[in-house]
C-alpha cells in the first residue's frame, strides 16, 4: 500500500512538473511571432486554464500537506507573476476628478445589433453610448444602411449629437450594409487616415485629436478575426458543454486551420499598428479597440511595446468583454502612452452585442 501511494505521489510531481512547464511557457508565450511558432499562440490563449490547472495541484499539496511539493506550484506562480498580473488585475476603484480626466469608451457594436434607431424603439447601443458620458468613442463593426427604412449615420449622428467630432473609415460592404469603424469626439479631430495593412474586412485607423491645445495620437483598431461561423462556435459550445472526445476530433481540423491562419495575419497587423505607435508625433498616444487576441498574445504584446494597457493598471479580474459561445476573452482593449494615468478601467456587462463596452478614465500628466 505504501508503495502505491509512493508511486502515486511521484506521477503527481512528475504531472505538476509538467503543468509549471506549460504554465512558465504560455505565460511567455507573447513573445514568439506566431511566424516561428505557431505552439506558443495557442499556449497563450489557453493562459488561463493552464493557470487553473496549476492552482489544482496547489490546492491538492496544501490539502496532503506536502509542503516541499507545494513550492513547485507556488514558485511556478512567483516566476509567472508579471504575466498573471497583466491577465487578472486586482484593483481597487478609486475617487476622480471628473473635471480633471477623460473617459474613453471602446465597443465593438455588432453592427448596432442590427437594429433600426427611432422616437418609439431606440436602440439600446446607441442609448448607452449616449448615456455613457464618454468623451471620446472609438467603435467596431459600425454598420449602417443606405436606406432610410434601416439604421443609417445619419440617424446614429443625430442621435449622438453630443458628438461634434466624428470620423468613420467604411471597409467593406455587405448588402445594403457598410461595414467599418468609427471614433466619435467632444474634442476636434484634425485629421484621419487608415493604417496601410491587407485586410478584407478588418482595419485600423489613425487621428489627431486637439485635447484643449495638447496633440492626442488615436489608434482605432478591429484586428483579423477567427472567422469562425455560427456553426462553428455552435459546435465549440456543444464540445465545452460536453468534453465529448468525438467532438474535440470534429473541432480539430477546421478550428486548426482558421486560428492558425488568423494568428499569422493579426501579427503582421499588429507590427503594422506598432510602427504607427513608434512614430506618433503627438504629445499623448491612445490605441483602442478589437484585437481579437487575449492580453497574452504576440499581437496584443507588439501593439502595447512601451504604452500601459488601461486595464491591467486599473482594472480587476479577467474583464471578459467577448461574450459568446463560452469565449470568455478579453479581447477589447485601451492602451495609452505612459504620460497618461489610467483609472478605474471597466467592463459593462450590457449584452446588446456579442462585445462588452470597456472603458476607463484617463488623466494627461
């Protein structure tokens, strides 16, 4: 029996071992091009279940009481701290001045949930942007109508007249639909151009904000997608719901073959938008929206280079802002430059898109 229990203690240490491997390696993952190893991406996107994997075998030495096995994990989680940190932030809310600071929303709108604006049905979006109080909106996936019948920009402007400012860059059209991304401002924007990347239906774009005298560099983001369909994330919700092995084989192929092609792209788009960040003239740099990718990501790493990601220094928890089909992501961002000072960066759980707004106040130093 005592043999037993020896052996079945050595396959425990020798699965913990192997478990702070893999969490030192996704936890650095960031830092390998998804051109040189595509392993280190998808180790980065499962972050948080290796995490939670390696708390298991804390837990289950504190409950044995082997304490020489618990500093395995615990020194896993010591040398993982940076990257923990950046995942799942733990801030307190703190007072501001709102005199003193800007508040920046982000929110990928899903096309206004494909609904029309009017007197008698308002669309819930467009309410909540209004209600907001933000000062400058930066949106993905704006989408409006050419005809009168459907929502059109013309009713969005209008019913986001506290917007004076406003610059929106149309990227594709479906139907009678264009598709785009938009930044809304209560301060003047000087001058918009589109960051010059191949993309068929995604983008980025930079402007020139006057922020009373000061010169803010924006970068409005909505990076490649998964391109994953309906279908497809149906049967992904299926598998979560079911950890059926059949249905992970189903899953492998064409789940494979999209993400692989979609990490490859978002890094070129990411050393695209980072070089814009690099020769940023302005007196503050403020990088915004959709990345498509997880904090721990060589495309979210690229892009942030020397700017603070808002979240991470003022946010608490995992901040979830994608919410379908079980991907609880963090996919949503606001960076800025490190003259700037973050607070209370945060997640509203408003489901009118597959996106939750995320927004922060900014204080210029």
């Amino acid at each position: 029996m005592r043999t037993l229990r020896l052996l079945l203690q050595s396959l425990f240490v020798v699965a913990n071992i192997a478990a702070v491997a893999l969490l030192i390696a996704s936890a650095y993952s960031d830092r390998v091009s998804p051109e040189k190893g595509l392993l280190f991406s998808y180790l980065g996107l499962a972050f948080p279940l290796i995490c939670a994997g390696n708390l298991c075998f804390v837990v289950y030495w504190v409950f044995w009481r082997k304490w020489k096995f618990l500093l395995i994990g615990l020194g896993a989680f010591l040398v993982c701290l940076g990257p923990i940190r950046h995942y799942f932030p733990l801030h307190a809310s703190k007072k501001v001045d709102r005199e003193k600071v800007l508040k920046v929303l982000t929110y990928n709108v899903m096309a206004f949930g494909y609904r029309n604006h009017t007197k008698d049905s308002p669309n819930p979006i467009i309410q909540y942007i209004a209600e907001s109080g933000a000062d400058i909106v930066c949106l993905q996936e704006y989408a409006v109508a050419r005809s009168g019948k459907h929502l059109t920009s013309s009713k969005v402007f209008k019913a986001l007249d506290m917007y004076p400012y406003r610059s929106v860059f149309y990227l594709n059209a479906r139907g009678a639909r264009r598709l785009g991304i938009a930044v809304l401002s209560k301060y003047p924007i000087s001058r918009s151009r589109r960051v010059d990347y191949e993309s068929t239906s995604n983008g980025s774009t930079v402007h020139e904000l006057d922020i009373e005298g000061k010169k803010l560099t924006l970068i409005n983001n909505h990076l490649e997608s998964f391109k994953l369909t309906m279908e497809d994330r149906t049967r992904y919700a299926t598998y979560i719901k079911s950890l059926d092995s059949e249905g992970l084989n189903d899953l492998r192929g064409d789940f494979g073959r999209k993400l692989s092609t979609a990490f490859r792209i978002r890094a070129k788009q990411a050393e695209a938008v980072a070089r814009e960040v690099e020769n940023a003239k302005g007196d503050y740099v403020l990088v915004c929206g959709d990345f498509n990718d997880t904090p721990i990501s060589y495309a979210h790493r690229t892009i942030q280079g020397d700017l603070v990601d808002a979240f991470a220094e003022s946010g608490r928890g995992m901040g979830v802002t994608y919410n379908q089909n079980f991907f609880w992501f963090r996919i949503d961002n606001i960076l800025h430059s490190p003259n700037m000072t973050a607070f209370n960066c945060s997640v509203d759980k408003v489901s009118y898109s597959d996106h939750y707004p995320l927004w922060c106040y900014l204080r210029l130093e």
